[in-house]
C-alpha cells in the first residue's frame, strides 16, 4: 500500500480504442488492482485490471484534456485513460511502475488471494488432480516402463518432478549418465503411453554432442525405449527446432542425436522457431489488430508478415506427425527441442490431446496441462513475466499450445467437452498469478515457495463454475468414433483468433451468441428433467398415479405437432410405463411457461449494437449517442473474472 | 438444332466416378438434354447422382492414346468437371471415343443460352402445378401490405409496356406528388431509365431508401428539373437528404466524358452526396476466381493462403459492400434522413448496398419469407441481369463478357450478418448455400432472365416453377430454419472490423470434411433445441402445470391432515 500515493482520482476519460467514443468515471488503484468505474450512465461499466495483468504503463505527451496513460495487458487488453491533472497522472503512473513489478513472490496475488475457503477446501483443491493416477489411466507402470526414485530429491534434474517413468531396462547409472549428456540434465522420460501399440510418447533435452561427442548411456537410455515397444523396430526422434538451430548449437557443444551413433532411430527436423521469433510473431500480430480503421488489405498482408498463423501450423504440424507415428505406425517416438521446456512441452501436449479423447475433456485437459507443462517445467514464471522481468524470456509459448487447441475445437465443434472460453480463462490465469499452479518455472521451485499450503489451485476454482466452460455440443459418442483426431492442416482453417487477441474490444465480437443461447437451453432441459424426476418420485410417494391428472389437462393447440398417438398411427407400440413417462413430461413440461423464464427472459442479453462503434466512417461522431442498444456483454464476464 | 442432336453417345458403362472424401464408385453414366446422371451398378439402393449440364462451369478431358488407335484395349479417358456450385467431380470413361463424344456433349448443352430450351422450361415435378401464383408479392401488393406508404406514396405504372424503363417492372413506388410525365423526363436523365424508385420506406420514422442509376449529366453538366423535382419530392420537406454514390468522386467525375455523371451540389441543394467506391463486373468476377482457386489448393503455406487470400480482394469487397449498407442505415435510422443510393447502371452494387441495409433495419425482412420477398423485390423485379451475371462461375475458361458474382457477394454478406447476430434471422447458412446454387444453374425459372421485360417474353411465369414458392411450402425444410431464431425489433448494425468478417467457408470450403463435422454440430443444435421445446413447450400462455400443481398441493393438504389425525 505504501506505493499507492493517489487512491483515487475522478473525471478521468476512457478512450474507446477503435472509434472516438468515450465514457468519464472514476479510477480507483488498490493494492491489487486498478479499477475504473464509469459515473453517471444507469448500467455503469467497471473495468478491474489486476496489477500482474498489466505488460506496460506509458505516458503520453500532455493534450488539452488532460494526460494521456496507456496501458497495455497480457491478456491483450488495452486501456486509454486521459487524467485531467498531469500530477495525478504522474502519481498512478508511478504506483503503477512499482506495483506491476514485483521483487518477491510473496507479493503476488495468490499470497493474499482468499477465497473464503477453509484449509481443507484448499486441500482439497490441490488434490483434484492426481498425476500418478494418471499415469495409472495410462497403463504405466507396466512390465515395461517403471517407476524411477531417481529423481526424488531433485539430484539428477531439478527442474524435472519427483516422479519419472522410465522403461525397465533403463537402470540408474544409465540414467545418470545419460542426463549427464542432456542439456540441463533433462534425460529422455515417459510422458505419454498409448496403451492400444504400446508405444511412448518420450521427452528430454538437447543432447550435448557437438561436432562428435557421443555417450553409450544416452544410447542405451534411446536402445530402452526402443526395446520397450516391440510393436515396432524404431524409435522416432523429433528435433522440434529448425535444423539450422540445432546444427547451430553444436558451436556450444549441444546438437542432436547423430543417426550413426545411435541404433534404430529414425531422426526427423520439425522446424518450429524459438522464443524470441515467437515473442516477435506475437508483437507484430498485436500491431497490426491493434490499428485504427484498418483495411482488409492491410489486415491480411499483417497477418501474413507476422508469421503468427505459420508458427500456429508448424506446431499442429508436429503434433499430427507425433500422433501419426505412434498410432497408426505404432512406433515410439522422443520429442526434444533445446532445453525441452517450450517447444517440447506444445508437441506433447498437443499430441497427446489429439490422441486421447480424455485430454479433450474438462478434467482431462486441465491434467494434461499439470502433467506436461506445470510438472516437467515450462518455464511459467519467466515465459509469462511474473517477476524479476527478463524481457528476453518472456515468449507466448503457453499461448500458442492454447491457440492450437481453439483451432482444433474449430475444425471439430462436438470433440471438446469445453469451449473457447474455457481456454481463454485458463490464459487469463496463467498471466493473473492469483491462483498458485502456475507460479515459478519447476516443481522444486514450488515446493520451496509452499504454494500448496499458502494458496489456492485454479482448477477447483474452474471445476466450481464449470457450467460457464462447458460446450453444448460436445458429443462422446464422437470421442468413441474419433480416437485420434486427424486435423486438416490446409491453410485456410487455420484462422485468426479473435475471441483471445481481441477479448475485450467488444465491437468486434458477434452480437449475439450461439454457445450461450445453446448452452442455457441445454442447462434449462437438464433442469426441467429434473424437476420431471422430482414431481414423479414426490407422487409416487403419495401413491398417486398420474392418469387420473389426465383429463384436465385441456386440449390445446401446440405449435409442434403432437406426439403420434402410438396405437392410431400404428407406432411401435410403447410399454404402458413408457407412455406413462411421456405423458408425465408432457404435462410437466408446461411448467416451463410458468416457472422457468431464465432460458429466454432473465439470461438474455440484448440484441444490436451501435453504429459508432463499427467503423463505418464518414457519418460517425456527428451524431449523438441516441438510445442505441447495448452491445452483448461478454460472454461470461471474462472482463471481471479476475475479481 | 434439337438439344438431343448434341448428344452423340449417350450411355456409358464403367464408368468410375471420384468425388472429394467419398470413395470411388463404379457405374453408369448418361448424358441427357439437360443432366449427368451417373448411377451405381447396385441393384437394390442404388445411389444416383444427378447433375444439372447448366450447372458446369468448366470440364477439362485428358485422353491417353489419343493419337493412338481409336478403341484400342485399354485406353481411356478422364474428363474433370467443374461445378458452379463449386463441386469438381471426376470421371473415368472406358474408351476414347466416348469419353471425347460425353465431353463435347456437355460442353455444347451445359452452354445453352437460349432461355426456353433452359431446363427449367421442363421440369414438372408431380408435387407443383403451374397454375399456382409464380412470385411471392408484386410491387402493387407491397404496396398495398405497406400502410405507412399510403400517405405520401403511390404506385406508378408508367412503365407498364417497359418503354419508359427497360429493366424495371411494370409498377413501382414513386413520391405521390410526381406524377408520371415528370416521371418520363426522369427517366430520360438516367441511364438505362432507371429514375429513383422507392426501396424500402424505414417501419420507425418513415424514411426512405431510394434507388436509381447515374443520372447523365454528361461533360456539359446537363440537367434535369423533373428529376430534381422528383429527387425534392422524397425528401418532402426535409432539409436534407443524402446520396450515396457506390464510386469513388474521380470515378464519378470521370463519368461525365462518357455521358454519365452525378448529382451536383448546386441544382440538388438539399442533398448531401457521399462517395463510396465499390468494385464491379470483372473485378469482382475474377476475385471469385482467384479465391476459388486459392481455396481449392491444398497445398499452401500459411503465409501463402493468406497472401493469395488478400490478393483475391473478395474479402476486401464483403467488408466494402457491408460497410455502405452500414452507412445507410446509419443516414436512415441515426441521422434520420433519407437516401438515395447508385452507382452507374443501378442493377448491381446498387442493389446490394440497398438489399443489405434493409436486412439491418428491417426485422421483417429477416424471416425467411421476408428475405425471399426482399430478394424478388430487390433483385428479380429490380432487374438485377442474372442472366448475365451468373453465365459463368469461377472454373469458366470462356472469355469473360459480363460475369460479376454480385448476388453471390450478397450471399456473402448476409452470411457475415448471421454470424455476428446468430439468433436475429429466421432463415439459416443452408438456405444461403441453396440460393447461391440456385443462382447458377437452378430447376426453377425464378432466376432466369435478366429483367421483368425478358421474363415475360419468354413466359416463364407461365412454363416455369417459382424457387421461392417452392421454397416456403407449409413443409418447408427444417434445414432452412435457424433454431435458434428469436425476432428482434432493433437495427442489426454488423461490426466491419477486418476481424469481425470472416471467410464463407460453409460456400468456399464446401465439399470438404470440414463441412461434414460443421454439419453434424449443427444438427446437435438442432436436438438441444428441440428438446428444450419439446420439454419448455414453445408457448407461455398454457397453465397446465399449474392445475397440476394444485392437485398435488391439495393432495399433501389431504396426506398433513390425516398424519395429523
């Protein structure tokens, strides 16, 4: 609180990003956010920025109505704010300079975040997922991959978690060794196992070959995994980097596998770029859908100068030659890229996900995200900007594992049991640092910082508003004929991600929505089947039959056609129960007119839009603001959500 | 020439036939007068595919052996065929000859451009009568349906013979205290003799949407009281009305040495002319063409796709087109004036700025009647040359004469409305798909022709079925509904950021897998939907449940008692 020097300044104006309206409230900074409320309107706006959310605060140089503060997000929203006095300017700005950076993990959000749960809950919270019972759903440890202890007290690899699966033939000194070639000790591991062929999904590091150095560990370690699929002769090696990086690396001793040293592997260049060609892509994206009255024309050659949507497609790319060869080749396959943290972590991930329906799921996903993220070390803290900012590790690696899931969740609308939102939220915590999973780059890491005991896990909070991220169409019985999904990788369905780059710039989002509209008629069904069951168990209680409610029931004209008559229209003939049932659900159903208003009334958001907001030029700000209707409100307040 | 004279061979067997995503099949394959009918050799369920010869755009035949010996054992050929809705389907014909004679067939008869050979003067399908009424609504029943015209509005019938307007339809809605002489010298002044006509007349304050052509004011800056007159009579008034003129000011003033022009400032004082430049007729043709072509190449890179995307400017004329409509919507509904909207001849952009603005204002002409009534107004009775326009899609190699796939674009745009407003029309993406085939090659005559004028020479109100009354027949497919439709009052004003609009891929993607897992969430929408009405009921007025309630209520009254007792 010390640095907060102005609590408060009023008449401050919020400038609309893409057209030249703007709203007057007040700005409020807090020891954890910077709110601002718009004064006077009935439905007045709140805006609440989380200090973590926040990338750069920039003065601008003074105008007549004030000085103007911009401030950017990385959860890719931003704010324009004109403060009238240049002193109370200066003074958030300032505050906000301190507050946005953090010298110690113990000032961040989750460290004072409470949720108004007990310790239990929170345990609780923390137990949800189980990444040992995972491995279990997998099928490992079986007669051929093991448990290891090697790894218990963080000695072979720190940045590595406790437990690691290795296959049987891989004994400790192998193992040793073979870290001892790997690039920050991050030796070849089981992540994923199909258990249909048997075949491993592995992952490690560079190895530190150079122009020749060779290890018979790291052989023998690549000879295990091999041996442990007899489905198939060879072990594929994917060396997620460009080749001219990896060849590059082998100035500094690093490198790749070379294909002689090592026996029946199969060695292939996937050519996903680094960090920093990602961090750029990412910047150029943001320019040019951050333009004001931008043309198609500049918008599509933008698109294609910043390279976003190409990288997007290397990555699926890999995912889908990983899928491939371990289920329809049946073949092993071990991931790396340089330290095997980033590019690694989004070909398993994604792999994994196109392979196994469970990782299409709520639960499934947020497991897949703990297991091949959070546990094996993607480096959270340092990618997402958390705290002692290295601008030259910040990169939207996260992100882009994120986009590749949306993009998937494009091209099969029934395959995910969450929606769009779903991602977006997970995005918006990864950045907030209010919740304790994604906080520092490893495990150890963790542990150190007692995050279990001193804050509160996302995933109970997601699971607890589940409703919000469920998508209507999700079908199982699609999960059952779709094993493995086989995405198209022609270029036209690799589309730009509005919902996630432009979550809060709201006119340009579709004005009404489907998933909502879909998603509260499906919630009203599952609640009106089950008022059905309890009106028919709450009868029977009373031995009431329902016949004899029959004949009140007044003929009425309904605007669908009614039941067929099974006896006239000579219908197959239903058992007498089953007419019973549906007789009940149709006198039942008529509740809905009476009681159950929210799926159209209540819930609704309003329809149109306003014309100023869309760009359409010349005319705009020569007119007042007449009784526009309201823009749809985010879907499920994704604007607050931090709060 | 008898069509059938065309026909050298009209019966092929094993015929092997390749579709995208579907196995190859084997069968028979016939060339009629206006079909391809190829049918699998099965006996029981056999699987026909029929094939409208109108509806190919492009065939392309590779022949081996071609200087070979003619029936040599094995040779054979391969004839690709091109559709305008753009399906491309290919075809192995066992035997040079005839796969030669089954190409030259289709080329001759999928040209035809005599419009009473076309197949729609033959099909007689046993479910409609020709003696129902063709059109969904004349400009007299408009009209009539439209109170809020009565006062200051009349029909005019002055181009009951097409003289004085050839491309317009008999009767159409002029300021009532015009009357028709003015009307003629109008005309006159217009190219092509399309004088402002009234479009759409707004339902919340009563201001209008006109239409017309360039007036031809030509290098000497001629002009024309009547038409001023007329152009005064609309705004009735009023201080102010504005013009949109779908060309950018050079091109307008440009006009002018080829005898067109535009309204200027000082003979039509009360209005305030506003420029927009929209691509037309070739251009628009060949971004078609381009796009088509970078759709159907799966092979791009990313960065590719989008730079031949961009190049293909389609995009760039959806967010164009969109735009002005939004503009005036934005004159009419915010600014609450008037507009007069052209461009040169009036029969394109024109009518795709003013159909797309009333879809955003009008409630009513979001239902699907209401759609397919706007269309017939705005497009077939305004004398849109489809004909013309749609001889030829994207495949065509024949020269290009006055190609422009403006409906299709309109298509496009209203496609781009639904997905930013989802609930607010009736009608859905399927409706959309069935009238851009339509619109090609079609069995119904509503698109034949290019004018009123045209359409009754050749009597196909007399000889033809009408797509639109076929359309809303009382068992109106339940594909055409949006289930989620639920009526709105308000304008619907589309955001026309570049990241708001997005490519068809429901038209352009078509005939890919992608379309088939679209399909099928789609109808997962259909079955929550339905059985939310099926458990909610669809109206609220019934109390049934509770009556029910009540017994229920009485009996545990009953059951409290006797415990008590």
């Amino acid at each position: 609180m010390e640095h907060i020097r102005t609590p408060k300044v009023e008449q401050v104006k919020l400038l609309d990003r893409f057209s030249n309206k703007s709203v007057i409230g007040t700005l409020h900074l807090t020891a954890t956010h910077l709110i601002f409320v718009e004064s006077n309107s009935t439905s007045a706006q709140e805006i609440w920025i989380l200090h973590h959310h926040i990338a750069s605060v920039e003065k601008l140089s003074l105008t007549t109505s004030g000085c103007p503060l911009l401030i950017q997000c990385r959860n890719f929203r931003l704010v324009h704010f004109v403060i009238p006095r240049e002193r109370d300017c200066h003074d958030i700005y300032s505050s906000l300079l301190r507050l946005l950076r953090p010298v110690s993990y113990d000032e961040l959000y989750a460290f004072s975040y409470n949720p108004k749960q007990n310790d239990q809950q929170r345990e609780e919270g923390w137990q949800l997922i189980d990444l040992a019972a995972e491995f279990e759903r997998m099928g490992v440890p079986c007669d051929q991959w093991q448990l290891t202890d090697v790894n218990r007290e963080y000695k072979v690899c720190e940045t590595y978690p406790r437990d690691l699966y290795v296959p049987i033939t891989a004994s400790k000194p192998i193992i040793v060794g073979s870290s001892r070639f790997r690039s920050k000790g991050r030796f070849p591991v089981l992540t994923y196992f199909y258990q249909e062929k048997k075949a491993a999904v592995c992952r490690c590091s560079q190895p530190l070959s150079g122009f020749s150095a060779r290890c018979l560990e790291d052989e023998h370690m690549l000879q295990a995994i091999s041996k442990a699929n007899h489905n198939s002769r060879y072990v594929y090696v994917m060396d997620t980097r460009p080749k001219l990086n990896a060849l590059a690396n082998r100035a500094a001793g690093k490198g790749y596998e070379n294909e002689d040293n090592y026996s029946n592997i199969r060695f292939q260049f996937v050519g996903i770029e680094n960090i920093h060609v990602m961090r750029g892509s990412l910047q150029k994206l943001l320019e040019v859908v951050g333009t004001r009255s931008l043309s198609m024309t500049d918008y599509l050659v933008g698109l294609e100068n910043s390279g976003w949507l190409r990288h997007i497609k290397a990555i699926m790319d890999a995912a889908i030659f990983l899928a491939k060869a371990v289920t329809v080749e049946g073949a092993s396959v071990l991931v790396h890229c340089s330290d095997g943290w980033d590019r690694t972590a989004q070909v398993c991930a994604l792999g994994s996900l196109l392979m196994d329906p469970y990782y299409r799921t709520i639960k499934g996903f947020m497991v897949l995200i703990e297991k091949d993220w959070i546990s094996f070390g993607h480096k959270f803290a340092d990618r997402c900007d958390q705290l002692d900012p290295d601008p030259k590790e910040v990169s939207p690696i996260f992100t882009q594992f994120l986009e590749c899931v949306w993009q998937l969740t494009e091209q099969f609308p029934q395959a995910f049991e969450f929606s769009e939102w779903f991602l977006i939220q997970i995005h918006e915590h990864v950045h907030s640092c209010q919740f304790g999973n994604f906080l520092g780059n490893s495990q150890r890491q963790r542990e150190v910082l007692q995050l279990k005991e001193r804050t509160y896990s996302l995933w109970a909070h997601l699971l607890s508003e589940k409703q919000n991220y469920l998508n209507p169409v999700y079908s199982p019985s699609f999960a059952e004929s779709h094993p493995v999904l086989e995405p198209s990788t022609q270029a036209c369905h690799f589309k730009f991600w509005r919902n996630m780059y432009h979550q809060y710039d709201r006119s340009m989002h579709p004005r009404q929505s489907i998933l909502k509209q879909v998603l509260t008629f499906k919630e009203s069904n599952r609640e009106l089947e089950g008022t059905v069951q309890a009106l028919k168990t709450k009868l029977q209680k009373f031995g009431v039959s329902t016949s004899p409610l029959k004949p009140q029931t007044p003929p009425r004209e309904r605007s669908l056609p009614p039941r067929p008559q099974s006896l006239i229209l000579g219908a197959p003939l239903l058992s007498r129960k089953e007419v019973q049932q549906e007789e009940d659900e149709e006198v039942f159903g008529e509740e809905a007119r009476e009681d159950a208003p929210a799926s159209t009334d209540g819930e609704r958001t309003v329809e149109g839009s306003s014309a100023t907001e869309n760009g359409y030029g010349e005319l705009t700000g020569s007119f007042g603001s007449k009784n526009e209707p309201a823009v749809v409100t985010l879907e499920f307040g994704v604007a607050r959500m931090t709060c | 020439m008898e069509l059938s004279e065309h026909i050298k061979t009209a019966n092929v067997e094993d015929v092997t036939l390749r579709r995208p995503f579907h196995p190859a099949l084997r069968g028979t394959l016939c060339v009629t007068s206006h079909h391809l009918l190829f049918s699998d050799r099965k006996d029981e369920a056999s699987w026909q595919l029929l094939i409208l010869l109108k509806n190919i755009d492009a065939i392309e035949k590779s022949v081996e052996n071609l200087f070979g010996y003619p029936r040599a054992v094995g040779s054979s050929g391969t004839i690709t065929i091109k559709c305008k809705d753009l399906l491309v389907l290919q075809l192995e014909i066992p035997g040079m000859e005839e796969c030669l004679n089954i190409a030259s067939s289709i080329e001759a008869l999928s040209s035809l451009e005599s419009v009473t050979e076309m197949y729609p003067f033959f099909y007689r399908p046993s479910h409609l009568t020709l003696n129902g009424p063709w059109g969904l609504s004349s400009t007299e029943q408009y009209y009539k349906q439209t109170e809020r015209l009565w006062d200051r509005w009349r029909v005019s019938t002055v181009n009951s013979d097409y003289s004085v307007c050839p491309s317009y339809p008999s009767a159409v809605i002029v300021p009532r205290e015009v009357d028709d002489d003015k009307l003629i010298h109008s005309a006159r002044f217009r190219q092509g003799g399309r004088f402002p006509v009234l479009s759409y007349c707004h339902h919340r304050n009563g201001m209008v949407i006109m239409r017309s052509s360039q007036p031809l004011t030509g290098a000497n800056k001629k002009r024309c009281k009547e038409d001023e007159l007329l152009l005064q009579a609309v705004i009735d008034g009023s201080e102010l009305g504005y013009i949109i003129d779908l060309r950018s000011a050079q091109q307008a003033q440009q006009a002018r040495m080829t005898g067109g022009g535009f309204e200027s400032k000082s003979f039509y004082s009360h209005w305030k002319r506003i420029h927009r430049h929209h691509e037309r007729g070739k251009v628009v043709q060949e971004s078609l063409i381009k796009l088509v072509e970078a759709c159907s190449d799966p092979s791009h890179s990313v960065d590719r796709w989008l730079s031949k995307l961009e190049n293909s400017k389609w995009l760039s004329h959806v967010h164009s087109a969109l735009s002005t409509a939004g503009l005036v919507v934005e004159c009419v509904e915010r600014d609450g004036h008037s507009v007069l909207v052209h461009g040169s001849e009036g029969t394109d952009n024109t009518l795709l700025v003013s159909s797309l603005a009333q879809l955003i204002l009008d409630p009513a002409s979001r239902t699907v009647t209401g759609f397919l009534c706007l269309l017939e107004r705005e497009w077939i009775q305004a004398g849109h040359p489809f004909q013309q326009r749609c001889a030829h899609s994207a495949y065509s190699h024949a020269r290009l004469k006055q190609e422009c796939p403006i409906f299709l674009l309109l298509l496009d745009c209203v496609w781009q409305v639904w997905r930013q407003f989802p609930l607010a029309l009736e009608f859905s993406e399927a409706l959309l798909l069935r009238l851009a085939q339509e619109v090609y090659a079609s069995n119904y005559g509503t698109f034949l022709c290019n004018s009123e004028q045209e359409r009754c020479a050749a009597g196909v109100k007399e000889n033809t079925h009408c797509l639109f009354q076929s359309l809303l027949r009382p068992d109106i497919e339940e594909q055409y509904l949006n289930p989620l439709y639920e009526p709105t009052d308000l304008a619907i004003w589309p955001s026309v950021h570049p990241q708001s609009l997005q490519l068809w891929t429901g038209l352009f993607l078509r005939w890919t897998e992608y379309a088939q897992n679209m399909e099928e969430a789609r109808e997962e929408v259909w079955s929550i939907v339905k059985e939310h009405h099926e458990q909610a009921g669809p109206d609220r007025t019934n109390n049934t449940l509770s009556t029910h309630c009540d017994t229920l209520t009485s009996f545990e009254n009953l059951m409290d008692e006797l415990t008590i007792l």
